[in-house]
C-alpha cells in the first residue's frame, strides 16, 4: 500500500513540475521576445521595415572588385547590411558616403556592408567605387539575379541580416545610414549579437 502511495506521489509530483516548468519557459521566452522588440526599434531608420516572418536570407556568390568571389555565407557570424546600388542610380550615391561612414564606425565590432552592383557596367561599377572612396566589399551582378532573387526591384534596396544569415529588415530607397538613429539601432543589434543570453 505504502508503495502504491510514493509511486502515486511521485507521479501528481512529476506532472506538476512539468506544468510549472512549461509555464516558466514560456513567460521566459516571451520576456525575451519582449526584451529584443525593446532593444531592437527598426524605426529609427524611417523607410526600414521589420520582416515579421525573418527567414534565412539566400546565399549567393559574385565576383568582386579583386578578381575573385564573395559570398553571402562569407559573412556568417558578423551583422551584415546587403545593400544593391548602380553608379546610374541617384539616390545610391546620395546614401553611400553615410554607409562609408556607418562601415568605418562599426567594422571592428563586427559589422559588415555588402554593396552588390545591379545591372551596371563594371567600369562605370569601379570608377563609382573610387571616386566614393568606397571600402567596403562589392559584388557584380550584371544581369541582376541576385537582386531578382531579393525583390530589389527598385534601387537601392537594402537588407539587414544577423550573425545566422537570417533577414531581419529591409529599406526600399535611399536613408540616411549614418544618421543618430541608424546608429543607434545598429548598435543596438550589435549588442544583441553580443549578448550571450542570444545564443
């Protein structure tokens, strides 16, 4: 009877902690969605937009400035801003000296600019690079590919994409990407990478 009685015990206890812990999980998680929706406001940049369902952002390879190739896996474990730009594209070189700027600020921390060409000759590509003083990596997409596979209908179009290669957020048309606000959430989203509890 005893036994009965302990292994019974046993079980009402079991079941109980499992309720208390499927509880606790879930009122963890949704503080911790609650606190990466407070440190993460993608409206600072106006024109950015909050992807609500993020998924991996497709991979893909181009050739580069240097005669080689670079990819978009390349950039894994790094805060990765994807931007498609033309050098007959006004608005892009309106933006681009601002995401210079963005790139030298913020490249020792573990951010990265991927500008990738559409559309474009690859002379016009270069001489655009130089004369912008422009340092961080570019590929070429001459038949716009890359940027079909994006939705970058219109340019520029920019992607932000975390350390695990997934879409966070995207801007259709040009921003002011070294404005108070553009740093501010692009320091955010380094800090998020760098916070253990996100790993």
């Amino acid at each position: 009877m005893r036994c009965k009685f302990n292994s019974r015990l046993f079980l009402f206890a079991s079941v109980l902690c499992l309720g208390v812990l499927q509880i606790s999980a879930s009122h963890l998680l949704a503080g911790e969605k609650q606190l990466s929706s407070k440190r993460v406001n993608y409206k600072l940049v106006p024109n950015l937009q909050e992807i609500k369902d993020p998924s991996p952002a497709p991979n893909f390879t181009l050739p580069d400035l240097e005669r080689g190739k670079v990819s978009l896996k390349d950039f894994r474990g790094k805060l990765l801003m994807l931007n498609f730009w033309a050098s007959w594209c006004v608005p892009c070189r309106e933006e681009m000296p601002a995401m210079e700027r963005l790139y030298q600020r913020y490249k020792d921390r573990g951010f990265v600019i991927l500008g990738v060409n559409v559309k474009d000759d690859k002379k016009s590509a270069i001489s655009f690079v130089r004369e912008l003083k422009i340092t961080f990596p570019i590929g070429f997409d001459p038949n716009g590919e890359v940027g079909l596979l994006y939705g970058a209908w219109g340019l520029p179009a920019t992607y932000l994409i975390d350390t695990k290669g997934i879409a966070l957020a995207r801007a259709w048309g040009p921003a002011d990407w070294f404005s108070p606000g553009a740093r501010e959430l692009i320091e955010a989203l380094l800090d998020a990478k760098n916070d253990p509890s996100n790993h």
